[in-house]
C-alpha cells in the first residue's frame, strides 16, 4: 500500500484524485489531507478515507473539526500546511491553486516525499530552486498537469539524454475564446470565461486557460521539468484537446500521447508510475474524436503566451512576478473589478514596477509573490 497526502483534496485535482485512490483502494491509503474554506466537503473526505493527519485554512474550522475527529491529527494554516507536508508518504500531490503550497513543496521535498505537481504556479515560481533540490535529495517529480504527464511518456524511451529532444511541443486547446474576434475580448465576462470547451477544472485555470496564460505557464514548467531550453518548447493550438502534448526527437520524428480529455489519467499516471494498470475510465474513440488539427496560436489576441515566454527567459524573479500579478488579476476578473483584456495590463505595470532579480532565495521569492499581490490589491482596494 502507498501511503498518499493531499494538499488541496477538495479542488478539482484533489477530488479527481481521490476518485483514481478509489478505484485502486487496495493499492492506496490516504494518510493525509488539506483543505482550505469547503470544511464541508473535507469532512465528507475525511469520513471516507479516515486520513491520519488533515490541515484545513482557518483556525475557526480546525476547532470544529477537533470536536468531530478527536483522533485525527489537526493543523490549520500556514504553519499547519507546512506541517501536514513535513509527514512523510509515498506521494505528496501538490494541488492548491496559487503560490500557497511553496513552502510546503520545499519541505515535501526535504523530507524525501514523492512530489506529484499538479500546481504549475509552485516551479514557475521556484522552479530554479525546486528542480536542483529534488536532484539533489533524489526526489521524483512527478507532473499531473496533462501536457506534462504526457511528455514524461513520450520521453520515457530516452532517460536523462535530453541531447536525443528537438523540441518539446505543448497542445492548447485555445480555451473558450480560440475562435472569437479580437475586438470582442475587451467585453467577456467571468461567467463566459469559466466555460472551457474540454476541461471542468477549478475557476483560476479556467480563466488561465481562456487568456492563454496557462499554457504560458506550462511552457515555464517544462522547461523546468525537461530542463529543456525555450527556444526548444513550443505551443501549438489543438482544439479537441485528443493529444497531450508531443516530442519531435533529433533525428526529425515526432511521439505524441493522446487520450480522452480526463485528468484521471495523468494523475493515474503519477499515482502508478512508472506502471500503467487497467481502469475503468471512458477509452478515447479515434473513428468518433474527429479530426486531430493543429494550429498557431495568435499571440497578438493572446499576448501572455509570449510574455510567459519572455520572463521565462528573463529568468530570476521576473516568472514570479508575471505570475503573481496574473493570480492577483484573475481573481480581480472573476469579482469584475477589471476586464479580460485588463489581465495582460495588469501583469504588465507590475512588471514595470518590480525590478529583475536574479539568485534569489525561496524566502527572497515567496516575499516578492506576496508583495506584488499586496500592491496590486492595494490598487484596486
Ligand atoms: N483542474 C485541472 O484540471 C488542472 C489540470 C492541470 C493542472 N491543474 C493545476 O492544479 C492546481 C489546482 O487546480 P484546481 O483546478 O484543482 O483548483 P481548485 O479546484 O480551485 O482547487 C484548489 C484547491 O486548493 C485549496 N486552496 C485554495 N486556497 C488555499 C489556501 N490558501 N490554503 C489551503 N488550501 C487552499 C482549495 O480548497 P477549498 O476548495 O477547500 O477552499 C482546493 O482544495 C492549479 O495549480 C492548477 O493550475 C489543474
């Protein structure tokens, strides 16, 4: 039996997580989950799986949790994320959205836990620091993300030789707004946005994904993961989402993984990995997927593909603040104080108001993560 622990159990992944542990319930144990504001739905988890350890956001929710698991260890907050991800276990899946999970990556890591990232936000912030450590501690990482899952495949025949990879090839799906007309992006609201035409993830990605901005975000995550160069990544729109992702090898030929657009897999993938075990999920029909095309995304309608790109490059603290101020202006559109199109504007005047670090420390970047939010919430207070 692996033991698993879950930071974020009660979001999309963390759910869908908890749906592939079922189905091999006598492969898994949940030893440990967290939560942050659905005590509800945690509760209901925690009946279920009867973790040892649970971490939930507030303080108000642990003493109520208390009351109701007294042999259940408790811990609320930062600290107690920090806590819960010090225990050590087969596979920490990292699955809260946004920079939270930063410090608790770093100690997951130290404590020599499997890591299966699905929060892409984690390496395009500290991904110069993770990806060295966990080499450094022989920690896996392993990707929940589809793209990245499906590159892990694609690369499985080759190992370490990354000198055999000419260019790793990230599918998009070009979100709900591939095929609208510039000019109308201005006007879209939140509820227009939310509706992705493959994927039903958590309300962040969702709106990464309509601006683009997502994929920008798994470029930085590839690289990171593949240590593979920019100039060696590249997006392609793919609207059925049907394949992952892709490798085009030196010697000119291409793997692709394909598949239904189901996160069970890749977060199958990383709790059976390096196996593949049968389950029951829908199988991908190729006579009724429809055709499998292929286009360029527009990176004028969609300029944070290309800024992703460039503070990738930047390198130091500039992804961090890309990313910061993108999470800070998601959350400033879903409550519709700024419009889509004020998300690229947004990221653009932090970066113009935060200077390029380079070398900096984990604390040196979760305190520039938090200081771009803070500004740009003070902005709009
Ligand atoms: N959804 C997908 O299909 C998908 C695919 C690939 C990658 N990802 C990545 O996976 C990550 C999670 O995405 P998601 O779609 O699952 O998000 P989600 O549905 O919004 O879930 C986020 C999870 O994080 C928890 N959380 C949020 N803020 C927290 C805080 N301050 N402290 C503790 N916990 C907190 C939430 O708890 P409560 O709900 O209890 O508040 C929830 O469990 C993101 O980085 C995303 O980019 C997602």
């Amino acid at each position: 039996m692996k033991d698993i622990i879950i930071l974020g159990s009660t979001g999309s992944i963390g759910t869908q997580t908890l749906d592939v542990i079922r189905e091999f319930s006598d492969q898994f144990r949940v030893k440990g989950l967290s939560a942050g504001r659905n005590i509800s739905l945690l509760r209901e988890q925690v009946r279920t799986y009867q973790p040892e350890f649970v971490c939930i956001q507030t303080e108000s929710d642990y003493h109520l949790l208390k009351e109701e698991f007294p042999n259940t260890t408790l811990f609320f907050g930062s600290a107690g994320l920090n806590e819960i991800a010090q225990v050590t276990c087969d596979l920490l899946v990292v699955a809260i959205v946004g920079t939270t999970a930063l410090k608790a990556t770093e100690i997951g890591i130290k404590s020599g836990s499997p890591i299966g990232l699905a929060c892409k936000e984690v390496l395009v912030t500290a991904g110069d620091i993770f990806m060295p450590l966990a080499k450094e501690r022989n920690v896996p990482i392993l990707p929940i993300d589809s793209e990245h899952a499906a590159i892990k495949q694609c690369l499985a025949g080759i190992g370490e030789d990354t000198k055999q990879i000419s260019k790793l090839i990230l599918t998009a799906s070009g979100g709900p707004f591939f095929k609208t007309d510039p000019s109308l992006l201005h006007s879209i609201t939140p509820e227009d946005a939310l509706k992705h035409p493959n994927w039903d993830m958590g309300s962040k990605i969702s709106i990464d994904s309509a601006t683009l901005m997502n994929k920008g975000l798994e470029v930085i995550e590839a690289h990171h993961l593949f240590s593979v160069p920019y100039d060696q990544i590249d997006v392609v729109v793919h609207p059925t989402s049907i394949v992952h992702s892709m490798v085009e090898f030196t010697d000119g030929t291409l793997l692709a993984q394909m598949g239904s657009p189901d996160m069970r897999f890749p977060i199958q993938y990383a709790l059976s990995y390096p196996k593949k075990w049968e389950n029951p999920w829908p199988k991908t029909s190729l006579t009724s997927c429809g055709a499998l095309e292929f286009f360029e995304p527009n990176i004028t309608a969609f300029p944070l593909l290309k800024l992703a790109f460039d503070m990738g490059i930047q390198g130091g603290n500039a992804p961090a603040i890309m990313n910061a101020a993108n999470e800070s202006a998601v959350s400033l559109f879903l409550s519709k104080k700024i419009r889509f199109t004020d998300i690229h504007t947004t990221i653009l005047s932090a970066l113009e108001r935060f200077p390029i670090q380079h070398n900096l420390s984990l604390d040196d970047l979760i305190h520039c993560d938090k200081e771009v939010k803070e500004k740009i919430l003070y902005d709009y207070h």
